[in-house]
C-alpha cells in the first residue's frame, strides 16, 4: 500500500485529518477500537 498504513501520510493523500481517518478505519473494522497507536 501506498502509505504503507502510516494515518498521517494517508490523510494528508486525502486532504483530510488524521482523526477521521482513524474513525473510518475502525467503522470498517480495518482498526480496532482497541488500537491506541502507541508503541
């Protein structure tokens, strides 16, 4: 995948914010709600 599933790169390819995308990868279950993104 093109942004290699980094949320930052991929909003910014969109135009959007990172925080919409987050929400629309868990409503379609690409994430779950669980993930907190901290390594």
């Amino acid at each position: 995948a093109y942004c290699e599933q980094n949320q930052v790169r991929t909003a910014r390819l969109l135009g959007i914010s990172r925080n919409i995308v987050r929400d629309r990868l868990i409503r379609y279950g690409v994430l779950g709600p669980e993930s907190t993104g901290r390594r």
